[in-house]
C-alpha cells in the first residue's frame, strides 16, 4: 500500500493536474499563466479523455441574472447558491476567453442560439459556443484514435495548441494513484505512476484532479445507482479515480446518483455501448419535436413502459428504464427491446459510435441497418408474433402493444406521452427487434466542492490545497444543461488553476 505521507518526493513542481481532458486541459493553462510550473498527468497513451468525444458545444449565457436562475432551478436545491453565482460570474467570461485561446491557432468560433431544455426561468438567455474550423487541422488525420463528434476534437486542438506554446509538461500514460499529505491532512503531492512504479511528486502549490468521473467503474456504478448494468458510450478512462483519492482523505460527495445518460447497443467486440440515432432536443410547450423516431420499447413483458423521446432523451432516456419490479425480483426494463418495422429501419442509421480509444477499431454503423441486421444487432422477422418468441414474451401481449401504438399514432396521443409528430406507426413487415440497454455518457457526482473549486470534506471544511475540475463532482445535481459540462471544464479549470497557482509555495 503507498504511503499517505513521505519523507521526500522524487521530484517537485508547483501545481499538478491530474487528467488531460478539458478540465484538465484549462487547469493547466490557467495555473501556469498565474505564474506556476505545472506538470499535466494523463493515464491513458492519448489525452483527450471523454471531451474530445463531445460534441465541443460550451453552453454559455446572454443574461447574468437569467442563468443563474435557470441554474437555481434546475439543480432544485442540490447545490449552494454561492457555487451557481461564482458558476455564472465565470461563464459569462468564457466567450472573451475562448476568442484569447484561438489566437495560438486561427481557429474558428461559431455561436448558435439555443435555449435551455426545460422552460424555468432563465432558459431562453443562453446560447452554444463551439470551434468549427480551424486552419490545417483535420481532427479524422491529427486525432485518429478517437472516433469523436464534430465538435470535441477541434475544441481539444485548440487546449492543446495552448498547453504546448506554453511549453507546460504533460506526461502520457501516467496514472495518479493516490494523494499525498503532510500529515495534517495538507495536500502535498500525488503517487504518479508511468509503468515503472509508483513515484512520489511535490505539488508545492496545490493538486487540481481532473480525473472525469466513474463512467467505466462498474462496482462504483453498483453502489450509488439502482439501474443496473450501465455501460460507457465513450471512454473507458474514467474509472472513478478521483473519487477514491478525494474520499481518502474525507471528501464528502454529491450528485452520485446522476448520470447523463440514455439507451444504445451492445456489439460483442467492444465494451462502450452505441448510443441510439441522436434525434433533435424539444422543450416541453415551447418547441416540439418534429423529427420522425421509427422505434418504440417494451420491456420483457412485451408492453410499452416509456415515452422512447424525453425532451432531452442524450440526458435522460435511460431514467425510464429505471425500475426494479419487487414482484419478480429484478430489473423488467434492463435490457428492453427496441421494436420497428421495415419502413423505420430504412429511416437512417439507428446507432453512431463515438468514443476515445485506439485499443478498439471503429465500428461504422451502416446507413440503411442491414449491416447490423447480418452481424445479428439487430433481429429480423416476418410477423410481430415471431419477435415475441425472440423476447419470449406473450405473443398476444406483444400484438396488443404494437396494434394500440398503431391506434395511437393515428389519432396522434399517446398515454405515455410519447411527442405526436415522432410517432410512427408499425405496419409494414418485416419486423426487426434490437436489445437496448442504459448507457452512460458521463457522470455528474464526485467530490464536493466550494465556490473556489476547493474539495470539501464531511464537515464542510477544505482540504487544504486540494482542488478539482471538469465533471469530478460537478454542480449538475438534478436538470442538466445541455453544453453544460464543457462549460464547466472551462470554468472550473478558471477557478482551480488560478486557485491552486495562487496558494503560497510550500
Ligand atoms: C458522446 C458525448 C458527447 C458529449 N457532448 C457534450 C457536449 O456537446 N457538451 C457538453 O457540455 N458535454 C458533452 N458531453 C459530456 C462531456 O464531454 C464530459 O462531461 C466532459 O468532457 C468531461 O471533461 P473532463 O475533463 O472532466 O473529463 P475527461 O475529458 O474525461 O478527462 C479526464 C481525463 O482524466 C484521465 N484520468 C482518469 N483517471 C486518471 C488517473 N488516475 N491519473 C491520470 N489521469 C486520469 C482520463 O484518462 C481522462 O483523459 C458529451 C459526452 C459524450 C460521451
């Protein structure tokens, strides 16, 4: 077992930042500017983490006054009204501070407005920031082993461009194993380890841990969420790392519970599940849904549980699935099964895989889903009473379900809420069912923190030099924002590098 104290450090820098994602990534920058030398540690052979997966959408506000109410909404009390306004007063900075980010590179920013997802207070006053070029860059050549969105790469070009004209030292393929103290509980340090044994490193300023969350920690995953298994979209990186180091030395948590999330696939070969086709966001009473979705879900049972397209159905689609059944003991919607006819598979593509990982090749979903019906994805037959015995389920059950979603599509209300214009009646054979699980893009819980990005303990006092940023205990404890998280990298990278670069060197 390391040591929670030493007696000397094998080397020393001001400030370390564990994880070279976004979090990490704007730590890093800000420590350094503040004046300190920094030293960024990443586990994995590449950086990027889960961010350069993302879409690189920031979610950023018009109005100082109108977000912060939409963030007291939204987080119904789970977080303290002095973290959301710190939040807030920093986000409204972003836009300045990413047009100073481009310079290194001559990237290009595009805004788009876009109100919030549910219709608080507040929700139409913000709007998304991302990179949509920039010059010689092409993230499919300079990034090829991630397999990532649009967004997410050319945002991570241009941390990296920053890092590196800065000449901060990063460190591939090293792992944070544990904090180091002084013994009265002070942050002095982290066990970093490249492979060749663990090694003691002096943060004779402060340690920011911007590790991500537990996204692939299934036992973790275990202990805080009913829902169960869950797998990750698009990292396996992220294993829950800092939440070990933190509660090691008192750290209180919150906002384990909340994941964002939805249902995908399982192929055999890899261990992130596939997302399902991301169909357009709506907000309830102010924009609907338009876009066709050709499936619809039934449990074991062969009935309907859920409306398939939540408002924000990337955040919440796997909340419905939710349950365990006391009756039987167990889980009747884990996995469920996606049900659609001829006319709904040749739609568009079902699934797109995204995720940060060279270990794994690509998997290309095919347009038309044939593809996924020969590997076996996705199952093919005649008559809806053939998919029941797939399920093995009642097949009159299964008949009923369909025949009542046709009624419901033709009068165009569903009981379960399901938004009219997406729904898309079952008619037309063949008939095709797929497997669908929960899946988690990322987690919001982690260690508690103040307005400084200072880690909290069970009494609510810091611990010393102890700072975190990006998703590791992010503020999003009930509604999540859109675009929210990468705001938060941005913004809690702000606060934590200038807060750990700013504490007096040991
Ligand atoms: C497909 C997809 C699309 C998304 N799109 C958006 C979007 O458009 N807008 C938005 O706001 N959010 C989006 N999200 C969520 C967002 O991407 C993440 O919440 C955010 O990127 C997390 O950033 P981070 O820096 O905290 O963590 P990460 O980017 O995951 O970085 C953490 C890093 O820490 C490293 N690490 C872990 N443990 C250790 C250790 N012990 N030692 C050293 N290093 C360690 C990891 O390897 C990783 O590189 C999306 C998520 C997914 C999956």
């Amino acid at each position: 077992m390391l040591s929670k104290t030493v007696d000397a450090f094998d080397e020393a820098f001001d400030v370390i930042v564990v994880g070279y994602g976004f979090g990490g990534a704007v730590a890093a920058i800000n420590a350094h500017d503040a004046g300190a030398k920094v030293l960024l540690a990443e586990k994995m052979p590449n950086p990027g983490g889960i961010s350069i997966c993302s879409g690189g959408g920031l979610r950023l506000p018009h109005d100082q006054d109108g977000t912060l109410a939409y963030l007291k909404a939204t987080n119904d009390g789970t977080t303290p009204d002095n973290v959301l306004e710190t939040f807030v007063d920093e986000m409204i900075q972003i836009d300045d501070y990413v047009q100073d980010l481009i310079k290194v590179n001559g990237a290009r920013i595009k805004r788009t407005e876009r109100p919030g997802n549910y219709t608080f207070p507040g929700y139409d006053k913000m709007y998304f920031l991302q990179i949509d070029d920039i010059p010689g860059f092409e993230p499919k050549r300079d990034y090829a082993y991630a397999n990532a969105l649009s967004g997410g790469p050319y945002m991570f070009k241009v941390l990296q461009d920053n890092i590196a004209s800065r000449g901060i030292e990063e460190r591939l393929g090293v792992s944070a194993k544990r904090l180091i103290t002084d013994g009265t509980g002070t942050v002095t340090g982290v066990w970093l380890d490249d492979g060749g044994g663990p090694k003691a490193v002096e943060a004779k300023c402060g340690v920011i841990l911007a590790c991500g969350g537990f996204e692939h920690a299934p036992e973790m995953q275990r202990q805080y969420w009913q829902i169960n298994p869950v797998y990750t979209a698009a990292f396996v990186g992220n294993t829950g790392d800092g939440i070990r180091m933190t509660t090691d030395l008192g750290a209180d948590l919150w906002h384990m519970w909340h994941f964002h999330g939805t249902y995908g696939f399982r192929h055999p070969d890899l261990p992130f599940a596939i997302r399902t086709k991301r169909l357009p966001d709506w907000v309830p009473g102010v924009r609907e849904a338009e876009a066709p979705m050709s499936w619809i879900l039934v449990g074991r049972n062969g009935r309907r549980f859920m409306n398939e397209y939540d408002p924000y159905m990337q955040d919440t689609g796997h909340r419905g699935m939710d349950r365990v059944d006391p009756m039987q003991m167990g889980q009747p919607y884990v996995p469920c099964y996606m049900i659609l006819d001829d006319e709904g598979r040749a739609l568009y593509p079902l699934g797109q895989t995204m995720f940060n990982d060279s270990a794994y090749e690509n998997y290309e979903w095919s347009q038309d889903n044939l593809k996924e019906v020969q590997n076996g994805m996705i199952k093919k037959a005649d008559s809806i009473g053939e998919l029941a015995e797939m399920i093995g389920c009642d097949p009159e059950e299964l008949d009923a379900s369909v025949d009542r979603w046709n009624v419901s599509c033709d009068s165009g209300s569903d009981d379960l809420g399901r938004p009219p214009k997406s729904m898309v009646p079952l008619r037309k054979p063949p008939f095709y069912l797929a497997e669908v699980w929960p899946c988690v893009s990322n987690t919001q819980g982690g260690p508690v923190h103040d307005e400084k990005r200072r880690v909290i303990n069970a009494y609510g006092e810091p611990i010393p030099r102890l700072y975190t940023a990006g998703e590791l205990g992010g503020i999003w404890g009930s509604l999540y924002l859109s675009g929210g998280n990468l705001t938060e990298c941005f913004v809690s990278g702000r606060i934590a590098g200038r807060g750990a670069a700013g504490e007096a060197a040991r």
